[in-house]
C-alpha cells in the first residue's frame, strides 16, 4: 500500500507533506534538538549518492535517506489527530507562580477529514485487532498506534519504531517510541501501553 502511495504521489509530494508535518525539522524545543533530513534527489546530492525513482517507494516506508528523531514523530503524530494544529514544543508547561507558557502556532496543515479518519480508523485497529492488541487490552480508554521497523545499514537488527495517541474519541496525548535495534515495533506495545497507563492516572481517566 505504501509502495503505491508513493509510486502514485511521487517524492515531490511525500515531501511536501513530510515538511508540512514537520519532520526534517528543529521542533524548538528549548533543549534544541537535531534537525533531521528527508530524503528525496537534494538529501541524496548533498550525500554523493545517486537517485534514482525506485527510491520514492523505499522513502515512501520512511527508509531511504529519512532520518527523523522521536520528538518529531510524536509532534507529527499530535498534528494528525489535532486538526491539523502544528504547535511549538516545550519542555514545561508552568512554573509554579509564573504565568504558563503561551502557546505558539507553527502553522497549519489542511487535511481532508475523510482522510485523516481513514488513518485513525487504521491506527486503531493496530490497538484492537493487530499486532498490539494484547498489550493495549486494559487501557480505560482506545488508544490509536503505527508500528514501524527502520532498517539501518550495517546493522542485523532493525530500529523499533512505535507512535500511538489516546483517548482514540479525544485525542490528548501523543507518544513515540524508538528502540535502537529492537527490531519490530510491536514489541514496543507493552512500554507504551504502561506509559499511557501512567498519563491516564495524573490525569484523572
């Protein structure tokens, strides 16, 4: 499906959307953070590497010259299921006696939303019916996930990805989970289930 979608799209246009979700981009986290690339002809010419078209299809799976940290795929995760919100990232919401830190707009993205819940339909069978639902049974409320194997050169073992968001009906928190050769992403369904666990207690669900 993904090999279509981007034979179809071409890279062009996976980019434009990868850019607008802001992967292969500093978040502005105070901490500051690495910016990432995105692969496409300029990311392979800037790295003495040939393109060639079949390379759309294997960026099209996130794999190719795609190098993006975890926090970029929670705040794309966060922007998928919050209306399109793209919203700065900081580490702190309110120190105690000071006002909270005002929220900043990065922009926003315009999605159809027969698209946008033909993904969230998706990510919630992945909780319910797929590879995490064993872990994801006990959660109080559904819960929507992707899991992800980023094949790294050189390496036996895959990097485990997993991005999730809950409440599935009233998105409040989104989460990304990355394990350096951890292989599938599914054995990743416990960590987060537990820390969304967590989140639902000080919050009161």
């Amino acid at each position: 499906y993904f090999y279509d979608v981007g034979r179809r799209g071409g890279i062009e246009k996976l980019n434009e959307y990868a850019k607008m979700f802001g992967l292969g981009q500093h978040t502005g986290i105070e901490t500051g953070d690495a910016e990432g690339t995105i692969a496409g002809p300029e990311t392979s010419r800037a790295n003495n590497q040939a393109w060639y078209d079949g390379a759309t299809l294997y960026a099209a799976i996130g794999q190719e010259n795609n190098r993006f940290t975890p926090l970029q795929l929670a705040h794309m995760t966060a922007t998928l299921v919050g209306d399109g919100n793209r919203w700065q990232v900081h580490l702190l919401h309110q120190v105690e006696g000071e006002d909270p830190q005002p929220r900043v707009s990065l922009g926003q993205v315009n999605l159809s939303q027969e698209n946008v819940a033909a993904i969230q339909e998706g990510m919630l069978a992945v909780t319910q019916t797929g590879s995490l639902a064993a872990a994801f049974q006990d959660l109080p409320f559904q819960a929507g996930a992707k899991t992800g194997s980023a094949q790294v050169t050189g390496e036996e073992n895959a990097n485990a990805v997993l991005v999730c968001f809950a409440p599935y009906d009233d998105p409040q928190i989104a989460l990304a989970i990355v394990a350096e050769q951890g292989g599938s992403g599914s054995a990743l369904g416990t960590v987060a289930a537990q820390t969304l666990s967590a989140w639902a207690g000080k919050a009161g669900l």
